[in-house]
C-alpha cells in the first residue's frame, strides 16, 4: 500500500513537472493558450501586463484559481483525491515560478503542438493514476456527483471564453493555434487514459462475494451480477457490471488486483447512462 502511494506521489510530481514545462517552454513565450484553468490562468496574467501593467505570473493565478475550487473538492468529493489534486496544482505553480519562461522555438505550430502533447502527457498519466490536475478535473469530479450531465460541456464553454477573449484581444491567429494544442492535448490525453466521463466495467470472477464488499467499501455504486460460464474450462463464474466515473477507475482496479487478480475485466467507454446513477 505504502509503495502505491509513493508511486502515486511520483507521477503526480512529474506530472506537474512537465505541465510547468509545457507552459514556460512552448505555450507561454508563443502566447498560445492552454485549456482549463491554466489557460485561464494564463490569459488572466496576459490581461493585468497588458491593461493594469500588473505583473501577476500564471503559476501564482493557477494557485489561487484552484484555492475555492480545491475547497468545495474536500466537501464534496473526498480527502484523498483533493490532497493528491491540489499537490499537483501546488507543484506545478511551483515548477512555474522556479523554471525560467524560455522560448525553445520561433515556430508557433511546434510551440502549439509540443506543449500540447507535453501538457498532455503530465495530465494522461496524473488522471491514470488516480489523482487529477485541478481545476476543471476537480469540477467535472463534483458535477459527475450531483448532476448527471456532460461535463464536456462545461469544458467547451470555458475552452470557448479562453479561445475567444485571446483571439479578439491578441489576433485570431493566436486562437486558432490554441485549437491546435487543445486538438493535440486530448487526443494524447485519450490515448493514455480516457476523456469519457463515464466507464462501464465488466468484471468476471470467481470471488464476487468477496469483490462486491470491497467495490462497496470504496465506492458508492451499484453493482449487477449475471452468471457467467467459461467456454473452454466449463468453470461456473459470476460477472459484475458496473458503471463508474473516469476518475473511480484507478480505485476500481487496485481494489480488483487486490481480492482478485486472476479476474478478468473490461472497460467500456459509456455515452449514456439512463435510470438510477449514484452520485454520492
């Protein structure tokens, strides 16, 4: 359990690491714009020097952008996801403000994509392993609770303002760059882990007792068993179908690894859930 969680320390500080480079390296010198809440974070900063000529860095608005938000994720959602989520926005403010804004190229379409796929890759794998990189990750965690609703939704319409407000004051070239690297982000975010808001798990297991009591330990879902039977070995079996949220998932497979790790499981992305989903 202890190696679980230094691992899991581990990602999320590279993790941030590399989001603080995709910022100060490509993103930030070629004033392409991130998504989320960096992005706001980062076209807040662009606005105080431009109109107040207050210099205001990105990694310190992240910090306090994320501060509420990080508050209302400890009530709402749970300790252990908000403490490893606000880690990874404290270190990457952090890695903001130690590692020099250097502009790598003069290219604004390799700054775009390079610091998409970066950024990417630190959120793929912070999300992988069960922590989140704040932000919209922690309001999309509160919204899949209380309203089953589309959380890319909400993600477009604030991608929308960044997308908008950077192009009428700073060119429209410089919005639609900012496509680009939200173009790269997601798919390479896609690849590692899911942009699916909600998964289906199909669990064929010899243990359901024992498996079911441990998805109810941790998790507030509801669990369907249907018989099942192994075609080759004729061995009677039971499978468990369950629908959880993206961000249940690295729970969902520590805890089958651990009562049951000959279980066979497959993950389907879910479009639609329609009837009762929890969302407490």
């Amino acid at each position: 359990m202890y190696w679980s969680e230094i691992k899991k320390i581990i990602i999320v500080i590279i993790g941030a690491l590399l989001n603080a480079i995709a910022m100060n390296f490509f993103l930030i010198p070629a004033k392409v714009y991130a998504s989320g809440f960096a992005g706001v974070a980062q076209l807040l900063s662009s606005l105080f020097a431009t109109f107040a000529s207050i210099k205001i860095s990105t990694g310190i608005l992240l910090l306090v952008l994320n501060i509420p938000i990080t508050i209302l994720a400890w009530k709402k959602v749970g300790k252990s996801f908000t403490l490893y989520s606000f880690l990874s926005v404290v270190l990457m403010s952090f890695f903001m403000e130690i590692i020099p804004v250097v502009k790598v190229s003069p290219d604004i379409l390799l700054n775009a994509v390079f610091g998409g796929v970066i950024a990417a890759v630190g959120v793929g794998f912070t999300l992988k392993y069960g922590a989140s990189t704040g932000g919209m990750d922690i309001i999309a965690m509160i919204l899949s609770r209380m309203k089953d609703k589309p959380v890319g939704t909400y993600l477009f319409s604030l991608n929308a303002v960044i997308i908008l407000t950077a192009g009428y004051i700073y060119g429209w070239e410089k919005a639609l760059y900012t496509l680009v690297t939200l173009y790269a982000a997601s798919r390479v975010v896609d690849a590692i882990h899911t942009r699916h808001n909600k998964l289906t798990a199909l669990i064929i297991t010899k243990k359901s007792e024992e498996l079911k009591a441990a998805i109810h330990g941790r998790l507030v879902r509801g669990i369907t068993t249907i018989p099942a039977k192994g075609a080759f070995t004729n061995e009677s079996k039971e499978m468990m179908m369950i629908v959880i949220t993206r961000y249940e998932l690295y729970d969902l497979e520590k805890i089958i690894q651990s009562v049951d790790p000959n279980a066979f499981t497959n993950i389907v992305h879910t479009e639609g859930v329609f009837g009762f989903f929890r969302k407490d």
